[in-house]
C-alpha cells in the first residue's frame, strides 16, 4: 500500500500517464460512437468493418513512422501535436452533424487523420514512462501496473460515458466531450519537463529509413521480444473487432441500446482497474512468467462463457467483469520487458516497430469479422475468437525464451536499457526556466541485446531523443 501512495504522489510519471488515459478515454468514446453512428445510420456491419480497415490501415502507416518522430523530436512533443490534432479531427464531426451531413467517406477521413497523429502521441507517451518512473522512484512494474490500472479505468468510463452520451443527448454531444477531453491531455502532458536535442545531422529520407530499420532489427532479433510481439499480432488482431465490430454488432442486432453496450465494456473496465490495482501490489513477488502462462489460459476460460449469456444481461456485464480481472497481469508484464530490455535511445523506434507489425492484422482481421458477422451472426464471430484465444493459450507453453520474463537486469540475454549514465547536464531548452534534459549518446546500438544489430549500422548522432520530452 505504500508503494502505491509513493507513485500517486510522483508527479511526472501521474501527469505522463494520465494523460495517456485521457488519450485512451477519449478513443474509447470514439470507438463506440463512431461504430454506433455508421451502424445505426446505415444498419451495415460491414461499413463498420470498412471504417474500421481505414482507421487499421492508417494506424499501420502512421506507426511505421511514428517511433522515428518520437526518438527524433521527443516523446513530449510528439504528444503535444498527436493531441492537438486529434482535438481537431473529432471536433469535426459534430459541426458536420449540426448540418445533418455525415456522408461515409468524411467519418473515413477524420478517423484516418486522426489515427495517423494518434500513433505517435500514443509512442511519445510510452516512450516518457520509463523516465518519469525513475525520476520519481517508482519500480518500474509497479509504475506500468499503475498504468494498466489507469487505462482500465479509461476503459471503464470511456465507452460507458459514450453510451450515456449517446443515449441521453446524442452522437454530436458525445464528440465534443471527446474533443475536449483531447485538449485536457494536451494540458497534461504540457506539464511534463522538457528536453533539448541535439543532432550532427539533419533528418533524411535515408536517416529515417535507417532509423526506423534499427529499431524492427533490435525487436527482430531480440531473445523475448520477438516471440511476445507476436503473441501480441494475434491478440490484436482479435481485440480491435472485437470492440470497434463484433460487440456493438452483438448489442446492436439484438436491439439492445448503446448505453448497454457502455455498461457491458465499462465492466470489463472495472474488472481491470481493480486487477491492476491488486497486481501492483504484488507484482514484485511472483513470477511473471508463470503468471503470463496462467492468466491466458484463465481469460480464454472466462471469454468461452459469454457464448452462454445474452448480450446486455446482467450476466454478460458479470462475464465481461470477470475478463477484466484476470487479465489485468498481462500488461504489466508485457510494458515492462519492452521498457527494460529496450535500450533507451531506441524506445520510440522499437514500440513504433512493434505497433506497426501488431497493427498490420487489424485491417484484414476488421474487413473478415464485418464479412463473417454480415454473412452469418455476431455470434459466430465470437466462436472464431474463443478458437484464436485458445489455440493461442496453449502455444505460449511451447515458448522457451518467454522464460525470459523473470530475467533480472544484467543477466544473460537481458537488453539493457541505457540509463542515464551519460546524462550530461540540466539545463533550460527555450530561456523559459523548464528544466531539460541534455543527453549525449555514443550510438543507436548502444546497450542493445546480444546480435541486435552491427556496429557498422550505427548512426552519427551525438545527441540523441530521449523518451522524456521535447
């Protein structure tokens, strides 16, 4: 318990991570308004599922890039643009709205523009946790166990407060709280101590090339990030249509309203928020290689019983509270190896690497589950699902190196990160009296895991951008 009120009075690390669950709070309102303007406007599911392809194929695109912007010009800056404008493209829709006009193809623009600035904000303020864990004292688990907990409790409110939203007003209303709520993280992540970076050499085609190659190589041949990233292109692959199609297909065909639906994913929500909290309390005492094996097997389990419950009944949200719950280990686990194995000056590129690679399923994966719920029943779509979860359940016993997980630093086949060692010096950025940070790094390479990449590969850099700020 002590542990916890030290990292709730650690202020950069509470401002960088709720403006996150802003950002995750706002596109939980956006992913089920959206969904639920096309399906009820259109009684499509498959224009759902073209809505989602754009937004999945935009996310690929932008994440491709996005880990180089946010090495190159730090994850505070990056942040700071991503939120600007997202404010923008959602404020769109309900000024559109007004008039009575919402053909497809402008719900399609404003979603692909907004997702394509989303992905680097999202890497910026990844890239900031590790720092700001550090600068406040937190261990670095019990930061990302705060993390999960706070993202859940975005999960929770977001989707639930859309639908009420929805129900109560109307779609336009519920955009404008989200445009707003944008500009809040916005103010948030203003907050968080700038940084000053410094380049020998310009940004080219042919250094962002080399750049953002660097970072799928470390991911591509490091020992236990590899097979974790794709563990996750499964697992994404299913989440995203499982909220942004399959559910409200599941709500809205079964004529149950949209503040249903808001209650059944807010459940899931709690169930996280209450799990993560429990997990922060005991994450440095068990083992997480054990307790990753365990808890997909136990969310598989709990998911198989929603094929037994009607959607929007008491035991659906009972069902949903429950996958909450048991999952709320994973995350943790997973941010933290990325963070710990991820040399500092390659954090942006190597989550920028893993997003993308995580997102190229979401395109094809949200155009067949449109189909198959179009050509079928959204319960259909939820048998295929429980099928993927399991056969995944039982895989991840057969991964050696996912014993890497209870690696400590400094063991055998452990990244280490790059502390700041070489830190050389604080001092102000802009004359304004911030405090930022001055970072001097020999290499990109630097700190990489064993095979991670040649020397040769390295760049010129003499400064290079920290995950802290801009």
């Amino acid at each position: 318990m002590n542990g916890l009120l030290r990292v709730a009075r650690a202020e950069q690390l509470v401002r960088v991570i709720s403006s996150q669950s802003l950002s995750t709070l706002s596109n939980g309102m956006v992913g089920l308004v959206i969904p639920w303007l096309v399906l009820s406007r259109t009684g499509s599911a498959l224009n759902a599922g073209g809505v989602a392809f754009a937004v999945g194929a935009a996310s690929l695109v932008g994440t491709l890039a996005s880990g180089v912007i946010s090495d190159r010009i730090g994850g505070r800056r990056a942040a700071l643009i991503s939120d600007a404008a997202s404010f923008v493209t959602v404020l769109i829709l309900p000024i559109t709205l007004l008039f009575d006009f919402l053909p497809i193809w402008l719900v399609i623009t404003t979603q692909i523009l907004g997702t394509l600035f989303d992905g680097a904000g999202a890497i910026g303020k990844d890239t900031l946790v590790p720092r700001a864990a550090e600068a406040d004292d937190v261990p670095l688990v019990r930061a990302t166990s705060l993390q999960e907990a706070l993202q859940n409790t975005a999960n929770f409110v977001g989707p639930m407060a859309a639908g009420l939203l929805v129900a109560i007003f109307s779609e336009s209303m519920a955009l404008v709280v989200v445009s707003a709520l944008f500009m809040l993280s916005f103010v948030l992540i203003g907050g968080v101590r700038k940084q000053h970076i410094v380049y020998e050499h310009p940004l080219t085609a042919r250094q962002a090339w080399r750049d953002m190659l660097e970072g799928f190589t470390f991911l591509l041949r490091e020992p236990l990030l590899k097979p974790i990233t794709l563990v996750l292109v499964v697992n994404t692959g299913l989440h995203f249509p499982l909220a942004s199609i399959i559910y409200p297909s599941w709500f809205v065909f079964a004529d149950q309203g949209a503040e249903r639906l808001g209650f059944f994913l807010g459940a899931q929500a709690i169930g996280g928020i209450v799990g993560g909290l429990l997990f922060a309390m005991i994450s440095t005492k068990v083992s997480a290689y054990r307790w990753f094996l365990l808890t997909n097997v136990a969310s598989t389990l709990v998911f198989s019983t929603l094929l037994l419950v009607e959607p929007g009944s008491l035991l659906a949200i009972a069902v949903s509270f429950l996958m909450g719950l048991v999952a709320a280990g994973l995350a943790p686990i997973v941010f933290t190896a990325y963070y710990e194995r991820t040399p500092e000056n390659l954090l942006g590129r190597v989550n920028g690497a893993a997003a993308a690679i995580m997102g190229a399923a979401v395109p094809v994966s949200s155009i067949l589950f449109g189909w198959l719920i179009s050509a079928t029943a959204a319960r259909h779509a939820l048998v295929v699902v429980l099928v993927c979860y399991a056969v995944m359940a039982l895989v991840v016993f057969f991964i050696p190196s996912l014993k890497l997980f209870d690696a400590g630093k400094g063991e055998e086949g452990t990244a280490d990160r790059g502390s700041d060692k070489d830190r050389d010096s604080d001092k102000d950025a802009d004359g304004e009296g911030d405090v930022t940070d001055v970072e001097t790094v020999a290499g990109d390479t630097a700190g990489a895991a064993p095979g991670a990449g040649a020397q040769g590969d390295r760049d010129d850099r003499t400064g290079d951008a920290d995950p802290v700020g801009s």
